[in-house]
C-alpha cells in the first residue's frame, strides 16, 4: 500500500531538515494520492526538477515506491522549471509542488533508472 502524499511529503521535508537542506510545500495538492513534484533550487539561478516516475518503470515488486525521475539532465534556469510547473498544474491541479534549496543540488530521492 502506497503512502499518502501528504504524509510522503512530511517524510521527505523531514528528511531534508535532518541533512541540513531548507525544504517547504509551496503547492499543497490531494491529500490522498496527488502527483508530487520536487524543485531543487541550486541558489545560482538554477534548479533541478523531478517528476513522478511514468508507471511503466515500476516493477511488480516495488509498487508501493514513489519513484522519480528529472525532467532533464542538468539543471536548468529557474524561470525554466517554473513554467514547466505551471503546465503540470494546468493538467492536473491535484499536484504537489515541494522545493527545496541545496546549492550542491542534493535531492534525497531514490531515481527511477529508465
């Protein structure tokens, strides 16, 4: 059984605390099972985003996992990321937007390998 988003989200804000790293929610979505997208703002004027991981990576013997995977390979300009968040809200509004601040871009989630 999957987790609640609301209480992964908790986790993993607690998570960043405890390795140093400034986290908040800044878009509270479903409480139930809304898509949670994580920014990693690098304070240089970049961030990383990561997304929900498509389905189709999930094997049958973890599909409990929240995996996910970055939208591209490095970090991209902050005004970037943004727009692409304001395209996921508009497609599904339930969504979650968590942002975190870490200048070496650490991100504290187990990536999908696609």
């Amino acid at each position: 059984m999957r987790l609640k988003s609301s209480i992964w989200v908790a986790a993993y804000l607690r998570r960043c605390q405890t390795e140093g790293v400034f986290g908040a929610v800044r878009k509270r979505g479903a409480e139930e099972a809304g898509a949670v997208f994580v920014k990693v703002a690098t304070m240089d004027g970049n961030a990383m985003l990561y997304a929900p991981a498509p389905q189709t990576v999930y094997d049958e013997g973890r599909p409990a996992e929240r995996l996910f995977v970055p939208i591209a390979a490095q970090a991209l300009p902050e005004l970037s990321v943004e727009e692409r968040l304001t395209k996921e809200l508009r497609f599904d509004p339930d969504a979650w937007i968590v942002e975190t601040e870490d200048r070496a871009g650490r991100h504290f989630l187990d990536l999908a390998k696609s």
